[in-house]
C-alpha cells in the first residue's frame, strides 16, 4: 500500500448529523468554519484595524499564509526561528511597529512555548495576537490567553473537501459565500476515487484523482475568497472520532522516534513526545541529499512531503538557519491511515536508502 499524500473519502460514508462544533474546536472561542487556512485569514483581515498595516510572520512559513496579508496590502516582515523551531526572540524584538503578530507551533509541538515575555511586550503595543494553530490543532497544551485569534487549517488532518477555521473570544462577523462548485466537486470526486483506488489498484483511477488534486489545488492557490465550509466537510468535521486520530499518530510517532533515533545521515528534530502532544508529521533533517532521499522513497510508494519550498517573497531576505530547515527538513506521514507495520516498513526503507 502506498503511504502517504492526500487522504480518501469513502462514498456517502457520512451521514446527516448536525452535532454540535466539537470541543477540539470550540474550546478556541467562537468558531467560524471556512472553506480553507487562507481564507479564514482573509476573514479575519476583514475584522480588524491594526494599529499599522504591517504583519510580522515566522520565516519558516507556507506561501499561503503569506498570500491573504498581501493581498489585503499588509507589508510583511518575518522573524527568524531555530533549527529546533523555537522563534528567536530577539529577532521579533528587532522589529518596530507592527500592527499584527502570528506565531505558531510546528508538527504538533509547543514550539513557539517561549514567547510569553514577548506576547506580552506586543499587547502593551496594542499589537493583534493571532496565533495559527494549523500544525497543533488536536495537541492539548495550554494556549495563550494573549492570542486574540486562532486559525487554521482543517483539510490536513484527515479526509474533508475543504476546511479551515477562525476562532476567537471577539465575535467574529460572519457573511460567507458558498464555496466555488467546481473547488468543492474536484476534492470531493478525487477523494473518493482515490478511495477506490486504495482498494482496486486500479492505474487509471490514480491518474483520475491526481489530476483532480491538482487542479484543485490550483484552484485554491488563486483565490483567497472567503467562503463558508462545504455540508460534506462540515459533517465529517461534527462527526470524526479524534480519539482514533490523536492515538494512531502518537503510536506511529513513538515507534519511528525509536527506530529512527540514531540513523546515520538523519536527525530526528522532536526527540520525545510529550501527553501533550498530537504529532502532524514526524520531522527529519536529511543531512545529505535530502531531495534524493525523498524521491528514491517514492519509488517503494512513500510519499513524504516538504514543509515548506521558500516562499517567492522570502527569496532574498532568508538567513543560513530558515534555507537550511528549507533545504534539508522532510516530513514523514505517521497519521491514522497507518499502523505499526507501515511504519516499519518506512523505517527498513530509510535504513536502506540513506
Ligand atoms: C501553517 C499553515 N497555516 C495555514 C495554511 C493555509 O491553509 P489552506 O491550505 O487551508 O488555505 C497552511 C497551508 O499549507 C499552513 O501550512
């Protein structure tokens, strides 16, 4: 079977069932479900009136976050994080002001655990706090109650058409379009035949569904509209068992933390896991070749991705540390679609490749 890349939907695996926003969602505030991360940035845009129209954003970051404070003619700075992921402070300290802050943890973790003191220096600012809980969504430390608003993106963690949220003690307004037919009908039609093709092996099924991906995919890079969650997704959302997520990835994880440890030309960057913590992926630094590495794996069916190319607008003003991180991290699948053999399997893999 192959491991990782986008997830599958069964067919009318859901059913009608509008339960109430579930707790791994409501406990960060009043929630707005949007179509996308992105979008509920654009969302958020919309509520506020910083101080300055200037955000200062974690080098280490996904173009996509980047693209919605652009559009909106938020000038963007960026302050510098460690080989660990922890923000180095004194880099955010440099910056003068900044009307909007975002900080995040990275792969589940509480990296971003240091910034109290530089929280609260920004809220004597009347700096807006928005923290982007993407990557930490189902971890369960505490939060920030400096952080005035949480975002993120939902479609990651397992298989939805669309998803992303804002959330907030601030009552968001909301007056959200329906999301585009054809974005909404391309995810749901490739998840679903990539679930097909989980079961048949069926070649032209798995060209069907890439394609689809990645028009979607286009489709979304271009638009930073606000739109309202699909119903599917909405469903799923109400209705998806976490404690099977939460669980699977911290036993995927421990065992690919145990066996991966001391390999030779790898370095695992999260050395423990704490009850805390519900991994995203299970990060690695490649410290030769990290793109060889990637592809010689995607020919034994693992699919490992990268977080993140560089975004365009950071070319340039990137130090050693963040193009490093960029050039040597890769991200190993450890999620709920996989037991412990499967990763025993990515392990013998690795072992033999690097
Ligand atoms: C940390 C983070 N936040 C937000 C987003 C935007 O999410 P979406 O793809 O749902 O727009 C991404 C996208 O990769 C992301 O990595």
């Amino acid at each position: 079977m192959e491991i990782g890349s986008e997830f599958w939907i069964e067919k009318d695996s859901y059913e009608i069932n509008y339960e109430l926003l579930p707790s791994w969602l409501s406990r960060f505030g009043d929630t707005v479900l949007t179509s996308s991360g992105r979008g509920a940035i654009s969302l958020l845009l919309q509520q506020i009136d910083p101080k300055y129209k200037t955000v200062l954003l974690p080098a280490y970051i996904c173009d996509s976050v980047i693209l919605p404070f652009d559009e909106q003619g938020y000038e963007c700075y960026f302050y510098e994080v460690d080989k660990r992921l922890s923000p180095k402070t004194g880099s955010i300290k440099s910056y003068k002001n900044i009307g909007v802050f975002l900080h995040m943890g990275y792969y589940g973790f509480f990296t971003n655990a240091n910034l109290l003191k530089v929280l609260q220096d920004l809220k004597e600012q009347s700096v807006i706090i928005i923290e982007d809980i993407t990557h930490t969504l189902f971890s369960k430390f505490k939060r920030y109650e400096l952080n005035d608003y949480y975002i993120g993106s939902i479609h990651k963690w397992f298989g939805i058409p669309s998803g992303g949220f804002i959330a907030s003690d601030i009552i968001v307004k909301q007056d959200l379009l329906d999301p585009p037919n054809e974005f909404i009908n391309l995810r749901v039609s490739s998840l679903q035949q990539k679930f097909e093709y989980m079961k048949s092996k069926k070649k032209s099924l798995k060209d069907a569904y890439l394609a689809g991906f990645r028009k979607a995919e286009q489709l979304l890079d271009n638009d930073t509209g606000i739109y309202r969650i699909d119903k599917t997704s909405d469903m799923i959302i109400r209705n998806i068992d976490i404690k099977d997520i939460e669980n699977s990835r911290r036993l995927n994880f421990e065992f690919l933390l145990k066996h991966l440890n001391d390999i030779r030309g790898i370095e695992v960057i999260f050395k423990n896991i704490e009850n805390n913590v519900c991994p995203m992926f299970f990060p690695i630094y490649v410290r030769r070749d990290r793109d060889k590495l990637r592809s010689d794996l995607i020919t034994k069916e693992i699919y490992c991705p990268i977080h993140w190319p560089i975004p365009n607008q950071l070319v340039g003003y990137l130090n050693s540390t963040i193009k490093n991180i960029s050039d040597s991290i890769l991200s190993i699948p450890c999620d709920q679609r996989y037991c412990i053999d499967d990763m025993r399997r990515i392990i013998n893999s690795i072992k033999e490749l690097i």
